[in-house]
C-alpha cells in the first residue's frame, strides 16, 4: 500500500512537472511574441510622427511663393500613400514589412528632395518655423531608427527562442510564426560617394 502511494506521488510530481514545464515555455513565447508587437506599434508610432510633421513642413513652405510645387505634392502624395498602408501585429511577415518599408521610404525621398530644393530659399532657411520643423524631423528620423532597432532585437530574441529545441515543438503546437525583420534599404551598404 505504502509503494503505491509512493509510486503515485511520484507519477503526479512528474505530471506538475511537466504542466509547469508547458506552461511557462508557452507564457514565455507570448511574453516574447507581445514584445514584438509592443516594439512594432513603436515603430508605427513615430513614423506616424513623422507624417503628422509632414503637413505642417509643407505649409511652412508652401509660404514662398516661387517653391517648387511639384515637390511638395510628391511629399504629400508620399505621404498620404504610406499612411493608408497598415500591418496588422499579428502578420509581421517579409512581404507586409517591405511593402511598408518601401512606403516610408517613397516619403523619406520625397523629404529628402523637399530639404535639398529648400536650399535654394535663403528666406525659407532663415525661417524659424522651417528650422523648427526641420529640427523635430531630424529628431524623429532619430527616434524611427531607434524604434527599428529595438524592434529588430525583440524579433531577433523571439525568432531564436521559437526555433530552439523543445520551444520550436510549442511554437509550431501553438501557431508562433517566425516574424520579419526591418531591413536596411536597398544600396545603404555602400558608402555614398564624395566629390570635391
């Protein structure tokens, strides 16, 4: 009686064991799975703070009369087409984040090619709201590359757990997908040329 008391302590020790073994592998892929979605909707974050300085830029500019137009509507166009693309947390694949890589980086040209033209604008440079305005997107650009790095370190963490072994056996149970990284764009490991 006594060894059958023993040998059922026994099995139910191993039981909680490997309940409490299940239980805490799955609560740490969705810990790390909701560190990915919480570091993504930072990325969102400032990249929608950056769209919302855009009007206010374009406004600013739009006061000098002689401005080209054509670029600040390629702003504004760049603009309005990166802010109807959305990506759920939930599907943070290759394709979703270079569709909306490729959006930000039309409204980072088009910026780009509304700073070098501002150039020519003595007055627009002198203007303490073109420089504040391009102070505080100077700061987000900052901000945006901390908020892909940081969420680049949370996918690299969440990637690697979910394909170790046993992990990977909960990850494919449970349907914890492998998410994308952000990558750097396209030509940015080649230094840019300069000519005197």
């Amino acid at each position: 009686m006594k060894k059958t008391w023993i040998v059922l302590a026994v099995i139910a020790a191993v039981i909680l064991i490997i309940f409490l073994w299940f239980k805490n592998s799955y609560n740490g892929l969705v810990v790390l799975d909701e560190n990915v979605k919480g570091k993504w909707a930072n990325v969102e974050s400032q990249y929608q703070r950056r769209a919302d300085l855009i009007p206010n830029l374009v406004n600013t500019v739009k006061g000098y009369a002689d401005f080209e137009k054509s670029t600040l509507t390629q702003v504004m166009e760049a603009r309005a087409n990166a802010t109807k693309i959305t990506i759920s947390p939930e599907k943070l694949d290759e394709n979703s984040i270079q569709k909306f890589q490729n959006a930000q980086n039309q409204v980072s040209s088009a910026l780009g090619r509304l700073m070098a033209v501002a150039e020519n604008y003595p007055n627009l440079k002198a203007n303490q709201n073109f420089l504040d305005l391009q102070s505080q997107l100077e700061g987000t650009e900052n901000r945006i590359t901390v908020a892909r790095n940081d969420f680049n370190a949370d996918v690299k963490t969440y990637n690697q757990t979910i394909r170790k072994f046993p992990q990977m056996i909960f990850a494919s149970m449970f349907g914890f997908e492998k998410a994308a990284y952000f990558e750097a764009d396209k030509g940015a490991e080649k230094a840019p040329e300069v000519k005197f």
